[in-house]
C-alpha cells in the first residue's frame, strides 16, 4: 500500500502535466484510480490541498478540486 501525500494531489493541478512531478504524481493517481495499486492518505491532506491550490489558483477552483478529492476518498 502506497501512502499519498498532499504533494501527489496538488502537483497535477499546478504543474504541466507532462512533465517532471506532476507527470509522475498524475501516473500514480491513475493507478489507484484504476485498481493497479492500493493507497491511503492523512486527513490532513485536503487541508493542504486547499491552502496551496488556492494560493495558486483562487478560490473557485480550489472548492471544485475539494469536492473532487472528497468524492474521490468514497
């Protein structure tokens, strides 16, 4: 079981998706979404996914990506 942190999350939101981190997190997101890998992660997390994309991005898109990322929990 893999462990998320916050970073695998934001970094496809902020970053180019085709390259570096971003490509690399976006790469293990799909995986678990798929059933390849099985993953956990704190709850903590959507609290640092909301400050930093918001900083990034303002505040309509951080409040689309949250409910995203709690959807995506269930």
């Amino acid at each position: 079981m893999y462990y998320f942190d916050a970073n695998v999350f934001i970094y496809p939101q902020i970053y180019d998706l085709k390259i570096g981190s971003a490509a690399k997190a976006k790469e293990y997101l799909t995986a678990l979404v798929e059933g390849e890998i099985e993953g956990c992660t704190s709850t903590l997390t959507w609290d640092e996914i909301v400050y930093i994309v918001r900083k990034f991005s303002g505040v309509k898109k951080v409040w689309l990506l949250a409910k995203e990322f709690l959807h995506f929990l269930t």
